[in-house]
C-alpha cells in the first residue's frame, strides 16, 4: 500500500471511532420514555407489560438495518414480535425523540 493511501485513510478511521464514542444521553432518554408514558409497559432491566429495553437491545444489537425495524415499531407499532400482546403505535413521538430512542436502544439500553 503507497503512504499517500495510507495517510488518506487516517482521518476515515478517526472519525469512525469518534462516531463509535458518541453516547446517547440516558436522562434525555429517560425523559423522552417518561414524557411518552413508555415506562407504563418497559423498563430498561426488567420485562413489565412489554419486553424490558436491554433484552430489546439484546435482540436487535449488530445490524444497523435492526434500527429502522425498532423505529417502524414505535412509530406503527407490532404485534406478535414479543408475545401476545401488542405494543401500540406511536405516531406522536417525534422524529428527533424517535431517533433518540432507537441510538440508545441500539446502543445497548445503558443506564
């Protein structure tokens, strides 16, 4: 491999792992959950009504495509995909509380 191609892919691999680093903030993702009445049915540890949001992550964790999947859930809801009982749509939420929701449940629900 020449050095130019070399040199040239640094920043690529800098901002990869910069991109890696980015958290998502648990209290914003807490508040989004409580202002929605998500907590009602999840939790992020333990199954309550529907699946707890660690077992969620768990389950959709190593293919980015899973995070659109989890957001047409949300957003249209699903049925069959945790049990019997559905989980309502939520077309209220907002695109940017959506997104949220989604990076922290994908990355790994941390609280």
């Amino acid at each position: 491999m020449k050095l130019t191609h070399l040199l040239a892919c640094i920043p690529l691999a800098c901002l990869g792992f910069a991109a890696q680093a980015e958290e998502v903030d648990f209290a914003k993702v807490n508040e989004i959950l409580k202002a929605n009445a998500c907590l009602a049915c999840h939790t992020v540890d333990n199954k309550v009504v529907g699946p707890a949001y660690k077992d969620v992550a768990a389950k959709y964790k190593g293919d980015p495509a899973n995070a659109e999947l989890l957001a047409k859930h949300i957003r249209e809801g699903s049925s069959g995909v945790w049990g019997p009982v559905p989980m309502p749509p939520q077309a209220h939420l907002s695109d940017e509380n959506l997104k949220t929701v989604v990076s922290w449940i994908m990355a790994g629900a941390p609280n």
